[in-house]
C-alpha cells in the first residue's frame, strides 16, 4: 500500500525527514507528499523541503496560478527534469477548467515531464442555505471531463484523481440521489467527502481521449 498526504504542518514533517546512508534525503511520513494551493510559492518554506527529498512529489495548481509562477515551482522541485518526479494537481473550478491549459504548454515546453492529475472537489465547493459547506456531483463530473480533455489536447500526461470520499452512507455532496442536510448523514469537520456511490460515479468519467498518451 502506497500513501500520499499534504505536507502542511512542517512541526510534525520535519522530525520525519530521513537520510539516505548513500546520500540524499526522504520523507518517512508518507511515499508521495504533496503541496497545497497556499503553500506552493517557489520560496515558501513547503516547496523548499520538498525540493530536498528524494520521494516523488506533487503541487496543487488552481485558477490564480500564472505560467510564471507555475514554472518557477516547476523549475525548484524538479530541476533535473526527471520523469515521475513531480505531479501538477490541477483544481480550477468547473467553469474555469479552460485555464489549464497554457500552463500546460508552458511545462511541455520548458521540458519538464509531469505527471497531471485532476482534483474536481476542492475548485467545486459552495454552500447550502444552511451554510453547510457542499460539493455539486454534477460540476464534479464535468471538471473531470473538461480537466482530462484540455491536458491530453495540450499534450500533457493525465495520470488520474483526486477525490475526497468516504465508504460509508454519507450525505455531505449533493447528487446521485443525496442531498446535504444538517444531520447523521453530514460528518466531516472540514471538507464535503463524496459518498461511496457518489465516488464511483465520478470515477466513470475519467478517461482518456482515444489516441492521448497514457
């Protein structure tokens, strides 16, 4: 089994920070850590240790990112350009998806190979009259269509999702039948998770165009 978090709090990544006996750094926390939309600045402090690992890395991209910013975070943690070393997690919003795509080209053609992921939930998160934070199936879905056409058309690499689910029978995004509402069925304490037959149903609309790198 492989793991993957955000590496936000560096009180508690930095003690488990490892060095390799033939030199080199690792993260023991995690296989492959990532970066946040907030933290991911080519100074901050978070793409600084991540810069010195060894492990494969990832960085959140949304919708304010420039080209300019996105590769100057390119050029730090992946300055050898080497295959598999770093991931752009794309999370736009499904009516700003179309963005994505001079970033794309702009990697390509600065040579570095990354991997693109898409996370549809967090660019997709409003609120119910209640005030309880919510994420819409349908604009989900469709950012994941959108998010997989503009890379491959762009000549970038889809690699898969980023989803927030559960397994069990909860109510907190609205679609496939569930609606959210105050109650036992909304249990998160941060961010809407997708319901075990919500995630299958977006799932089902990942896939890649006929003829697109895999």
């Amino acid at each position: 089994m492989w793991t993957s978090h955000e590496a936000l709090l560096l009180d508690y990544e930095l003690p488990q920070v490892r060095r390799h006996q033939e030199g080199g750094s690792y993260l023991a926390s995690t296989h492959w850590p990532w970066i946040g939309e907030r933290t991911r600045g080519a100074d901050d402090a978070h793409v600084r240790l991540m810069a010195e690992l060894g492990n494969p890395v990832a960085c959140k991209i949304g919708p304010e990112a420039t080209t300019d910013e996105v590769l100057a975070v390119c050029a730090v943690l992946d300055p050898h350009r080497t295959p598999g070393r770093l991931t752009l997690i794309a999370r736009f919003g499904a009516g700003q998806v179309a963005r994505v795509a001079p970033l794309v080209r702009a990697v390509k053609q600065a040579g570095h190979p990354v991997l693109w992921m898409c996370d549809p939930m967090h660019g997709n998160t409003v609120k119910t009259p209640d005030g309880l934070k919510t994420r819409k199936l349908d604009a989900i879905m469709s950012e994941i269509r959108q998010c997989v056409d503009v890379v491959s058309e762009n000549s970038g690499r889809c690699a898969g999702l980023h989803l927030e689910a559960s397994p069990d029978d909860i109510s907190e995004c609205d679609g496939a039948g569930s609606s959210p509402e105050p109650g036992p069925g909304y249990r998160s304490l941060c961010d809407p998770r997708l319901s075990l037959v919500q995630a299958v149903a977006a799932a089902a609309h990942w896939r890649l165009p006929v003829g697109a790198a895999v």
